[in-house]
C-alpha cells in the first residue's frame, strides 16, 4: 500500500540534523549524495544485462608490482575470501539459479583478486556482520557498496572505487530535463524514502525554495518499488530521488526511466565506495594498485558499463580518503 504524505512542516533545523545523522550511512538501501553535473538520458533504449551463473567475466592479467605487496599472511594460501550483501541489483545480486552472486560488486573483486594473483571467492553476508568478519580477519574485504567515514577509518582501511550517489529520475517521456539545485525541484511531486539522507536533502531544497517564494515539493512516500514505479509511470509523481545505482540499472534495463539529476555522497560532502579491508594488513595498498591499473587498462570502465555504472565511474583509486564526518 502506498503512503503519500507531504513535508511542508518540516523545518529546515530537522532536514539538517537528518542529514548529519545519516550521512554516514551506506548500507545499500541509503546510499548518501553532494552538487554534481546532471547528465540527461533521453533515451529509452533498454539495455541486456546477463543474471545468468555463466557471467563471463571481463578477463583481467595478473598485475606483478600490485600482487608484490600482498600482504604474505594472505599470499600464502593464495586465496582472497570477499564478502557482499547481495539482493542490491546492479551492485550484488543472486543469479537465475538463486544461489551465485553477481553485480559490479562481484566483478571488482574478481578483477581485483585475479589481478593480485589469487583465487578469489566471494560469499554472501549479512550487513550488520560484515563489519566484525574483516576487523577480526574471518574475511579479507567487502565490497558491498560500503562508503568510506572517518568513524570506519578507525577499524578499517579503503581503497575506493566508485563514486557514492544520488539520482533524480522521471518517466523517459517526461518533460522534465535537469535537476541540479533547489529551484528545479520546486512544485514537483517527488518520491523518496522515508527517514533517508535523500530525503533531508530534498527537505532542506524545499526550505531554501519556500524562504524564496516557490513552490513546495509534494513529497510522496511508498511502501515497495512497485507502487513507486506505478506513481511515476502513471503520472501522479514528477521524480524518484534515491541511490543512484539501483535507480541507473532499471532504467538501463526496462528503458521507463531516465535520469535528470545526480547528487555526490554525503551533500554537501563528497563520498566514495571503497573496497574495505582489515586496518593495517596492507591488503588496501594491494587492492588500490590493482584497482589503479584497471582504470588505467580500461578494464575498470568496462565493468562499470557492464552494469550501467558508467556514470559512478573515478579517475583513480585513493588510499583511506578523507571520509565522510563522525555524527
């Protein structure tokens, strides 16, 4: 059942305290988001995308100087164990036969551990337990959209791979074309998730719009992405706004939506996702390197488009970044 509510009595002091309290959130659900370029995708041409265990994978070299500094405790058995959370299509998934995961996710970790020379195997994890699996070593790293906080660099080390953000998308048809600032979205019917960072960001845009005499936001609340689809495809919402990966594959997919609008992790800060390890075992400085040659190689930039990621795409991979602030 759908909830359509509005946020009108919402104060802008609340949207900025939500936006504090979970910016530091990144569970795949909640991805965060900043002020970036929109891109504009017109097209409702739909792309194929493989859900079958046979993936064919983006084959990848062994890269000899970033497998020298793999840390000799996990070179020694020649094995990277990973960990996601699966269920977040594109970023990690479980194929047609409902056991072998797949996504962007799992095809970095290939590419990254065949890169480093090992054999790579990737397991599914719950999300509140992946953190004390790599702090006490059970498991190497998790790439499971994980965004890099300086709360997280105290127990864990980051090599990032991929931007964290945001995406405001409308009906392909809609006449609606960018979205970048507070003025675009005022008087529009929005979706967004009830209690996420999206929403005290749209909060907050819809304070700045009412202080300067526009129209409100009509924000819309659903209960499942089906009855959200629904509102859009039928014309009583204008946009969806929420993580950006998830929103970029179904358009990609079914060719319904296209995206006006994209927002960078952690607005108005910047965050990255990161390929997360165990603080200190030096498995990040291998992981980057590796990660570096990929993009350098272009065989990083072809996963991503793989999965319709292109847009989420980094110049290069950093070593524990400045992340996104303790709450």
């Amino acid at each position: 059942m759908a909830r359509i509510t509005a946020a009108s009595g919402i104060t802008a002091a609340l949207a900025a305290a939500a936006l504090l309290g979970l910016a530091a959130c990144s569970d795949p659900g909640a991805t965060a988001a900043a002020s970036a370029p929109a891109s504009n995708a017109s097209s409702s041409a739909t792309k194929q995308f493989n859900l079958t265990p046979q993936q064919d994978r983006i084959k990848v070299e062994v890269d000899p100087a970033a497998a020298a500094l793999v840390p000799a405790a996990i070179k020694a058995d020649g094995k990277l164990t990973v960990v996601t959370t699966g269920g977040t299509p594109p970023l990690s998934t479980f194929a047609t036969d409902n056991k072998t995961l797949i996504g962007s996710e799992v095809d970095i970790a290939y590419a990254v551990g065949e890169s480093l020379g090992l054999q790579v195997e990737v397991l599914p994890v719950a999300w509140a337990d992946w953190p004390l699996g790599v702090e006490s070593g059970k498991y190497e790293a998790v790439l499971s959209n994980v965004t890099v906080t300086e709360a997280r660099k105290e127990k864990f080390d980051f090599a990032t791979y991929r931007n964290d953000l945001l995406g405001f998308y409308a009906k392909a048809d809609s006449d609606i074309s960018t979205v970048k600032e507070p003025k675009d979205v005022a008087g529009k019917r929005i979706i967004v998730g009830s209690g996420t960072n999206q929403e005290a960001i749209l909060v907050r845009w819809d304070e700045e719009n009412k202080k300067n005499g526009l129209k409100p936001v009509e924000f819309q609340y659903y209960d499942d992405d089906s009855a959200s689809q629904l509102a859009l495809q039928s014309g009583r919402a204008d946009l969806t706004f929420g993580p950006n990966a998830s929103a970029a594959y179904k358009a990609a997919k079914d060719g319904k939506t296209k995206e006006v609008g994209t927002l960078e992790g952690g607005w108005p800060l910047k965050a990255e996702i990161a390929f997360t390890t165990q603080k200190g075992n030096g498995l990040a400085v291998a992981a980057q390197a590796a990660l570096n040659t990929l993009i350098k190689d272009g065989n990083y930039g072809k996963i991503l488009d793989r999965w319709g990621l292109s847009s989420e795409a980094i110049p290069a991979s950093e070593l524990n970044p400045a992340g996104l602030p303790k709450t």
